[in-house]
C-alpha cells in the first residue's frame, strides 16, 4: 500500500470512535512482527522508533525497512518518530522518509513550545506529506531516557489547547491528562478523564479536526483504555509492554534452552510474543478491520 501519514487514518478513527495502535520498535523483529499482526487483524497501524534506537539503526536504514514492508502490505502503515526535542534532528528523520513527526516541546514554556512546534510543521509540510504530532503539558515518567517526576507533570490546560493547535498548525496534538511513561504502580492512575473530554469537545466537537494522542498505554486496565478511547484518544502509543514482551521472552528463551546457540530460534520466539502483545492491543483498541 502506498505509505501514508498518521493523520487521515486517526482523523477517520476519531470520526468512528476508535483508536489506530502505536507501537514503538527497537529492531527488524519487532518491526515485522507489528506489521504481521496489524496485517493479520486488517488494522490501520503507527511505526514508532524514540529517538535513541532511530539514531542507533539510523533514520534511512529504519525508513528503507519500512517501505519496504509497507508496500508490500494491504493495511496503512505510518512510520512516526517519537517525542524528540530537537527540531534539527526532526527534519533529519522527515528527510529520511517518516512520514509522521513528534516535536516535544512540552517543557518549554508556552511560546517557545509554539514557535518549534510551528518551525517543525512548516518544514514538514513544506516538502512533503508528514504529518506533525505537538505535546502540550508533560506526561510523567521515562521514555527514551527523557524523565519526568509526577509532581513535574503538568496537564494540559483545556482552554490554551486550541490556541496550540491554530498558531503552530499541527496536525496531531498530545495532551497531559495524567497518563505515564513506563509501569503504572497502581491498577487505577490518577487519570483526568473529564479533562480529556473538555480537550475533545473543543477542538473536535464540530467535526473532527485535530487527533488526539494518549501517551502510555503500557499497564492501564482494559476499561480504562476503552474510556480513554471513547472520550476522544484515537491514537494510543504503547511501548514499555513491548520492550518487556522482548526481553523476558528472550530470556525466558535462552534460560531454557542453555545448550543451543541459534539466535534466529530467539528471534521466532520473540517475534510471536510481540504478535500476541499487538493483537491484543489492536482488539483492545477496535481497530481491527478498519484498515480498508
């Protein structure tokens, strides 16, 4: 199929009520088992790499894998780089081939986060089909070595959302609602879900305008997702669950098997454990069979 941005397939997802899985990628396994899974469940689906293991495989090498497997796939398929800070570094993986950027600007304070989520948007939008994702309000916790403490994390602030959204152009926005980065340590996080609703009434009420982003998926109970989804969040990122389904399989793997040395028996492992994470997450999301 020919490779898309995120944001047509999220703006149908927030029209229909569903959410389009995220998923974040650290090598070639995970990246096919996604892929197999989301084509195996016809879902619309989001590549993501953080900016640590993209510069480690390096932007043309991970946007070459991702045509490749794209095209040869029935299901869209967006490749997005996730919460980076440099404007600079932005540009390098658009020019690369993503075809959706995240500038995360969050800390800085209101103006400066406008004027680079604006600069990145112009350029990308200048030199071809990307699509820009823009955070207002930090999320707590850890992603991709960028921490942030609970009592630092400030929510979104519903009524400067859409002044955001209209100075800096984005097409996708990220709100602070509560949700973290990592393992919640609670089954019920304290989750400003009419805060959610407020940001979704304005910005999409009418009609459906500006996507809506929830950060950290990994660890919230399945009703809470659905809630989530259902006042509004149609792209969901998840990326802890699959670093864990990885390693631990990989391990488990290895431990069992301390005679043999043939790492593509590994690979296979993992592979099908990370298939089984993005089905669950796809079914969980109800975006199977939207891929059409």
């Amino acid at each position: 199929m020919p490779l898309v941005n995120a944001k047509e397939m999220l703006l149908r997802a927030t029209k229909e009520r569903y959410a389009v899985g995220a998923f974040n990628v650290t090598n070639l396994i995970q990246l096919e088992a996604v892929v197999e899974a989301a084509t195996e469940r016809k879902a619309p689906l989001i590549i993501q790499t953080s900016v640590t293991p993209s510069k480690f495989l390096r932007p043309k090498v991970i946007a070459a894998i991702y045509r490749t497997l794209a095209e040869s796939t029935p299901i869209p398929v967006c490749l997005h780089l996730d919460h980076c800070n440099d404007v600079e570094y932005c540009n390098t993986c658009a020019d690369a081939g993503y075809t959706n950027i995240m500038i995360d600007a969050s800390k800085q304070d209101f103006k400066e986060n406008i004027r680079q989520t604006k600069k990145v948007c112009d350029y990308c939008h200048a030199i071809g089909d990307i699509s820009v994702e823009g955070e207002l309000g930090t999320v707590a916790g850890v992603e991709d070595q960028v921490k942030v403490a609970e009592d630092e994390a400030a929510l979104c602030d519903p009524e400067r959302a859409l002044e955001f959204i209209t100075e800096t152009g984005v097409d996708i926005f990220a709100p602070a609602i509560g949700t973290a980065h990592g393992v919640y340590k609670t089954k019920n996080p304290k989750l400003d879900f009419s805060r959610l609703q407020r940001i979704a009434e304005i910005i999409n009420g009418k009609q459906p305008r500006t996507p809506l982003v929830i950060h950290g998926g990994t660890g919230l109970q399945p009703d809470v997702v659905k809630r989530l989804v259902s006042l509004g969040g149609s792209k969901f990122n998840v990326s802890t669950d699959l670093k864990h389904s990885l390693i631990d399989t990989a391990y488990e793997y290895i431990a069992s098997h301390r005679d043999e040395y043939n790492p593509g028996k590994i690979d296979v492992a993992v592979k099908e454990a990370i298939k089984g994470r993005i089905t669950y997450w796809i079914d969980l999301l109800g975006c199977a069979g939207k891929a059409s």
